[in-house]
C-alpha cells in the first residue's frame, strides 16, 4: 500500500530535468578528478591498500554523518542543501588544486579532503533523491531512478576517456580545473530550478525550532524503519550485496593496472564500458518501466550483475574485461531504480530524507571496511601465492594465471560468486520476497500518538 505521494505540475518536472542536467555535468566532473586521483595515488605507492584507504575517508564520513543528514533533509530548504554540498565539493578540489600547484599534495591529503567531501556530498545526495518525490508523479519513480543512474553511468562513460587521454597533457592540475568548472554549471541549474521541501506535519511545525525535537525526530526514523520488516529486509539485503560487492569493487582499478602494466587508457576503455553498460541498462528501465515485480528486477538484477562480474575476474585482458564489465552495469541501474521504487511509493515524503539516510547508514556502514580488508589480503596474502612459485600459484594459476594482479582476480571472482548467491537467498526471504505486499505501519502506528 502506497504511502499519499503530493501533486506535482509540470514546472516542477521541468525542474526534475534542469537539476538532472547539471548533476549530471557535475558527476562527470567528480568522476574525472576520482579517476585521476586513483592513477597519481597508483604511481606514489604501488599498493592497493591506499587506494582503500582513500575510498575509506571518503565513504565513513559519509557513512557516520547520514542519520544527521536525513533530519536536515526532512526540515530544510533542500534546494539550499544541493547547493551547500556542491559548493563545499567544489573547496575541496580547489584545495587540493592548491597543494598540487605548490608541490606539496601528499596521499593523505586525499584522506582529509575525502572525508569533508564525503559529508557533504551526502547531504547533497540525500536532498536530491529525497526532492525526486516531489518533482515526479508516482507513475513515472522508477523511470526516475533509472534517469538517476544514468548520472553515475554517464559519468563513467565519459570521464574515464577524458581523464585517460588527459592525464597525460594536462596533469592532475588540469583536470581539477576542468571538474570545477563542472560544478560551476551545476550551481547554476539548481539555482534555476523549482525545488519544492515536503510540508511538514502539525507536529514538525510547531516545533520547528526545537533542537530537542530535531533529535527526536530523526530517532523516529530509525523506529520507522525497525518496525516495519519488510522495509528492513529490503536495505538488509541491498547492505550485504553492497559489502560483497564493494570487496570487489576495491581491487578493481589495482587488479586492471597491475594486470595491465600500469595502462591508464586501458582502465578508462573498461571503465568506459561499465558506463555504456549501465546507460544502456538506464534507457532499457526508462522505456521499460521495470518489471511489474519490482523485487524480481532487484534480486534477478543482482544475479545477472554476479555472473559477469565472475566472467571479469577470470579475465586477463580488454578483450574480456570490456564486454564482461558492460554486461554487468547494465543490471545495476534496474536494481537500483527498482529499490528506489518500492521506497518512493511506501515511504511519506515527510520522512523520506530519514529514511533514504538510514538506508545509506545500513548499506555504507561496513562496505568501506570490504574495500579495506580486499586490499589488505590482496597485498598482503592473495598477491604473494600467486606469484610464481607461490603457495597458491599451483591450484589456481591455471585459471587466473600468475603474477602482478592474479591474487586480486582471485578475490574478486570469490565476491563475484557471492553477489549470484545473495540474489538467489533472497528468494528464501519472506519479509523481501514479498517486500510489495507489505503495508507499512504508519508513523502514528510507531510512535503512538505522533508521527
């Protein structure tokens, strides 16, 4: 049972695809510097521990700061939020621009400059997912969210190639000054737009100005979600394929330079496929409008992702990797939008901010420690037995070969496995199998008396 989603006009969807556009420029942006970034890191260390430990102080910030995020998204202009996050982005870049210019960045500048990024880049996300609601009517959410991967898988298309060719003639430098002129263009859409906040109820109003009351209501957020199972279940589930997922995901940009002789066009050709992969999966959900089960196209979505992600890991070229890496995205955009779906319909615009940062706090939490452990055992076991003569070189260099690199294709194929087998389970899963018949408890229901 659908939660009463607001009206929107026709300026109000205008203003969906003005904001789209410019978030769209400015991922493309982000991408470029996140994928230079990853190769200069490379070339400094030789490790794939600290390009975990970048993705780490990027994602925990993120992570630890949700819970607070979604209470300010439910009571504040989100308009003014999605431009704080984006200017506070955009600070980022130039001081890191800064330090690079004088010759001073180091690797642990990415630590700090990811983590005040990452905070505020998630108060940005949480308030533009949760003004989808309010821009869209309720027929076209999961077309929306497809749009919205598109604002990853676009990216991923184009900034690779471009970062890939021009890391080479312009540096680091060039390509930070190139992001910040993304976020200009980003800027200036949100402020063009219409970005409607949800009213707030009786209650939120009348004590709007309360500190104690904003920590309450975001308490009520966490009481929302416990007491109803089958919303729990659902971010349970999207939680574990994020972990095994992003265990991968860690050796990924290693794995490819490492097997690759340190080849950045070739990481931006794979990289590239996986954004072509996913706009494609983006345009076919968009036309589509998703399976009428939205829960087939998440758990069926997380099959079909696992078993490409097999066939990549037991690659050892292009020649494999590009088509395997394509396959994959175009599963992940139908097994996000479909999830953002059920969420859009069930979920009060009043509490969405809540509840989509919570969902983020469950799905983030222990992720980040998957990149970190993934490179931890890659560098430290799985690499060494699969050097030549190593202990595990004899079992497995048959099938991932030996040397730089066949140790991370090891664990990924070994994560990749693990997505197929949680897609499968959660047919086994009441609460998720079943996840659109539930009918939720209202906030009324879980706080008593108030919502």
């Amino acid at each position: 049972m659908s939660q009463r989603q607001p009206k929107t006009s026709p300026n109000h969807t205008r203003s969906f695809y003005i904001v789209w556009s410019g978030q769209l420029v400015s991922a493309i942006g982000s991408h470029m510097s996140h994928f230079a970034i990853s190769i200069w890191v490379w070339e400094q260390t030789q490790q794939a521990t600290a390009l975990a430990l970048v993705a780490l102080f990027t994602q925990m910030p993120r992570v630890l700061v949700s819970p607070l995020a979604g209470g300010l998204v439910d009571r504040w202009h989100r308009k003014t939020l999605i431009l704080l996050g984006d200017t506070i982005a955009a600070l980022s870049v130039v001081t890191l621009l800064l330090l690079y210019l004088m010759g001073s960045l180091q690797v642990w500048h990415f630590f700090f400059a990811g983590a005040v990024n990452g905070t505020f880049s998630q108060l940005q996300q949480l308030a533009y997912t949760a003004s989808i609601s309010q821009l869209v009517p309720e027929g076209q959410y999961t077309r929306a969210g497809g749009m919205s991967s598109v604002l990853h898988y676009g990216s991923v298309i184009l900034a690779p190639a471009l970062a890939g060719s021009l890391y080479e003639p312009v540096g680091l430098a060039g390509i930070f000054a190139a992001d910040l002129g993304t976020f200009a263009f980003a800027v200036a859409t949100v402020v063009a737009a219409t970005i409607p906040s949800p009213r707030g109820t009786p209650q939120e109003s009348k004590h709007k100005a309360s500190k104690t009351n904003f920590w309450h209501h975001i308490i009520l957020g966490f009481r929302y979600v416990f007491a109803n199972p089958s919303l729990l279940a659902l971010l349970g589930a999207m939680a574990l394929f994020q972990l095994i997922h992003d265990i991968g995901k860690g050796l990924y940009s290693p794995m490819i330079l490492a097997r690759s002789g340190g080849d950045a066009q070739v990481l931006g050709t794979v990289a590239a496929a996986a954004g072509i992969g996913g706009i494609l999966g983006s345009v076919l959900v968009g036309v589509w409008g998703g399976p009428k089960r939205k829960i087939h196209g998440f758990l069926l979505g997380m099959v079909g992702a696992g078993l490409s992600k097999i066939v990549f890991g037991l690659g050892r070229s292009p020649m494999v990797w590009v088509p395997a890496q394509f396959l994959s995205s175009v599963h992940f955009p139908t097994i996000h939008s479909t999830r953002q779906s059920i969420l859009f319909a069930q979920v009060d615009p009043n509490f969405q901010g809540r509840v989509f940062s919570i969902g983020f706090l469950l799905v983030g939490a222990i992720p980040p420690f998957g990149k970190l452990l993934a490179g931890f055992i890659a560098d430290r076991f799985l690499e060494p037995a699969m050097m030549p003569g190593g202990w595990l070189a004899g079992v497995f260099g048959g099938i991932f070969g030996v040397g730089s690199g066949a140790g991370m294709a090891l664990l990924y194929t070994i994560s990749s496995i693990g997505l197929v087998l949680i897609g499968l389970a959660g047919y086994t899963w009441k609460p998720l199998r079943n996840v659109e018949f539930w009918q939720p408890k209202t906030v009324e229901k879980v706080t008593g008396n108030e919502p």
